[in-house]
C-alpha cells in the first residue's frame, strides 16, 4: 500500500455467493429507489468504502437524493459514510462538494429532534477537516442552550475536541464551559464541562471546584468521581495543596455511590499516612465489602486491606478494627471467607486474640447448625486451622480452643478432623499444663470418632 492510499481500517466480510453491487445499480436505488432501498443502498456504498472501494461518482448522487431525507436510519447511516468517505483531493484540498455537506450539517444542529442534534455533535468530535467545522462553530456553540441534556452534553464533547485539535476556532472554550458549568444542573453535562476544563485549563477546574467544596457530597456520583480524579493529579503534583483539598475527599467516604467510596480511599491512603486518615479509609474498604454482594468485589477490596496491611506504619491501625474486619465472615462464598480469616490472624495481637478466638468459636459452632453445603466442611477447616494459628502463636489461648475444637474429631468430614488431631497432638507436646484436659475430652469424644 503507497503513503498517498487511505489506510482501509475495518474490514466487513460480504456473502461469497451475492455479487457485490455495481455503482450504477447503486446510483439507481439512491436516486429513484424508496425509502428503504435507498437505506440498503447507502449501507452497501458504506461497506465497500470500509473494505477499499473508491465510488466518486456516487458522492454528488448522495448529496442530492440522500442527504435531504429527514429518515432517521439514513441520518444516522449518513453520519458514518461522511466519517469514512474521502473529503479531500490528492493534493490535500477540501472537495468543493463538501461544502454542500457543511451546510446540512448546520441544519441538522439546528434541527427540532434533539436526538439528530446530539448525533450530530457526536460526529463532529470524528472530523479531522478544520475548514468543514470553522462555518459550524456558532450553530455548536448555540447547543449550549438548548433544552435538553443530550444535546448540552455532547456540545460539550464536540467543544473539547474541537479546542484540543484546532484551537484556534474556539479559543476561548475553556472560558465558555466555566461559565456553562456555573450555571448547568445535569449531573452528565456538568460532568463532561468540569472534565474538559480538567485537561484544558485545570486552574479553571479548581477555581470552580473551590466554590461549590462544601455541596461536593450532593453532586451527582459521575461527577463525584471526576472530583476525585483531579484532587489526586493536583496533590501528586503540588502537595501543598493536599490541606485544601483533603476534607472534601473525607466528605465522599459517606458518597451513596460504592465506586466513588472506593476511590475516594484510595485517594485518601495516597494523599495522608496519618492513622485517622488509614483508619478512615479502611473502615470505608471494610463497609464496601460487606454491603457490596458482588464476590469479585469484595475480593479486590480485599486486596486493598492487605496493601494497606502490608504497609509498616499502617498495620497497628488496622490491627484495631479486626473485629470490624471479622464482620466479612458472613458473605457466604469461601474464598472471600478465607482472604478474611487470612488478613485477621495476620492482624491479630495480644491485644485482640481473646475476642477473635470469641468470634471464631462462634463461627465453629455455626457451622454445626448450617444446613449441610459443599463449603461448609472447607470452611470449618479454615476455622480450625485458624484457631490452631492463634493458640500456637498465643498459649494462653488454647485452654479456650481445645474444648471446642476436639468436638471435631467425630467430624464426618475426616479433613476438619484430622485437622483436629493435628493440633491436638501438637498441643499435647506444647502444652504439659493442659495434659490432663486434653485427654479428659479426649475420653469423652473418643466412642463417637468412625474414621480411621
């Protein structure tokens, strides 16, 4: 392929056995053939264009016989064929043609049904031609006002394109979205103006982010996380302004969106190590796991307490809301169960083993009382090998665990039973003082023991 060929993008397979249309057919069914033939003839004349045909004879057809339809398939149709259809001569120039083109595009911004208009603004964001969009600039920039929300939304989109590809047709964009901003109620066009300003003019951002801090927590969750985006890339930046700024992330904690809590944690852990903040963000993750039913989730939120965990100066912080942590063990799947049972002993401390191994007894005796599931036997051997854990790394403990872990040596799961005799055996060697407990329950379970 020579540089002067257009790249052929997208390739459409056509069914070997049909014979691919010939232009004249073509210009037949889009000069005289009805709605519906000129729709199927228009769709044809896209594919071969996609897949490498050049058809310029069919361009002025089109143009006179198609474009004035006001069919809504073939708007919609028309603005994929303008975005692939070559614009310019080989020599670079605009076809003269296009200029017919550029005028029904104005109409369509002008248009009474939103929805052409809002697809129009659309494809504008798609032209790479700076002297097709220069005649358009104040039909786009009248979209601003209209009444509905699509259409503001995607002038927005197609004013941020436009100023980022040629500035010089709207120079003053970032201007004219503040001021839109400012005044916007729709949660989806605020979102799209204060994420333009962000990566056009993000002194602008923030000075509007600086007068509406305190109402943050009653936007919208779209722009919610928008805030929270430019928060973090402005205090990575210029970490003083992290002072400014910090009190509206810790407002999104309590957001009612579950995905803009999550990144507001993550946020806050980048922004602050102090232990009020980690505490914060951790108590969030915590929340999130437990009112959030999707496993996936609660796996990869999971993964965050561990990061924190892992972090020296935030593990006496976390080692505190073990008990809040334990709360996950009531989400039933077994995988979340064992990362919990996992993050908790390696947060256990003298401090707090008494209440886990509390918790975890109580988790063993429930396990007596479900209803026999395929994972409950695994996860009363995750709690066995839990508290086998907690009473090697805490003797004080195990007085408190043997009684209630050699009920299950007459396990019918002979897994969690030997599980059992494992720690029974070890504790039997560790612990000289608890000798004569152990075999005193060991007399009492032993005619109830079937397997080997």
């Amino acid at each position: 392929m020579t540089a002067a060929e257009n790249v052929c993008y997208t390739l459409i397979n056509v069914a070997s056995d049909s014979e691919p249309p010939s232009e004249v057919s073509l210009k037949i069914d889009l000069e005289k053939g009805e709605i519906k033939a000129k729709t199927e003839a228009l769709k044809k004349v896209i594919i071969m264009i996609l897949n490498g045909e050049k058809l310029p004879g069919l361009l002025m057809t089109i143009i006179r016989f198609v474009l004035p339809l006001q069919d809504h398939t073939i708007k919609k149709l028309l603005l994929v064929f303008w975005e692939i259809v070559p614009k310019t001569t080989p020599d670079g120039k605009l076809l003269q043609e296009m200029i017919l083109v550029c005028d029904a595009y104005r109409k369509d911004l002008q248009h009474p049904n939103e929805f052409i208009r809002g697809s129009t603004l659309r494809f504008l964001c798609k032209l790479k031609e700076s002297e097709l969009l220069e005649p358009l600039m104040p039909a786009i920039r009248a979209c601003l006002e209209h009444r509905h929300s699509y259409v503001r939304r995607n002038a927005v989109l197609a004013i941020y394109t436009i100023y980022r590809n040629f500035e010089h047709l709207i120079p003053d964009a970032p201007e004219l979205i503040h001021d839109f901003l400012v005044n916007e109620k729709d949660a989806s066009c605020k979102r799209n103006a204060f994420m333009m300003l962000i990566h056009a003019d993000q002194d602008r951002a923030l000075d509007y982010l600086s007068t509406c801090i305190d109402q943050v927590h009653t936007f919208g969750d779209i722009l919610q996380l928008v805030i929270v985006e430019l928060i973090y890339k402005v205090c990575h930046a210029n970490p003083s302004e992290r002072a400014r700024f910090i009190r509206c992330i810790y407002n999104l904690l309590q957001s009612s969106s579950p995905a803009v809590k999550y990144e507001a944690a993550g946020t806050l852990v980048t922004l602050s190590s102090a232990p009020t903040a980690i505490k914060a963000a951790a108590q969030c993750y915590i929340d999130l796991i437990i009112k959030e039913s999707d496993n996936n989730v609660k796996l990869i939120v999971l993964d965050r307490l561990i990061e924190l965990k892992d972090h020296p100066t935030h593990e006496r912080v976390l080692q505190d809301l073990v008990m809040d942590i334990l709360r996950v063990l009531t989400t039933p799947d077994l995988e979340v169960r064992k990362k919990t049972l996992q993050l908790a002993l390696d947060l256990v401390s003298s401090r707090n083993v008494e209440e886990l191994v509390i918790v975890l007894k109580k988790e063993v005796i429930k396990t007596n009382n479900v209803t026999e599931h395929e994972d409950t036997d695994k996860y009363r051997q995750l709690l066995v090998r839990t508290l086998h854990s907690c009473s090697v790394r805490f003797p004080d403990m195990a007085a408190n665990v043997i009684p209630v872990l050699m009920e299950f040596l007459s396990d019918t799961n002979e897994a969690a039973a030997a599980d059992v005799l494992e720690f029974v055996r070890e504790a039997i060697q560790r612990f000289d003082n608890l000798r004569p407990l152990i075999i005193e329950k060991m007399l009492e379970v032993f005619h109830a023991i079937k397997t080997v």
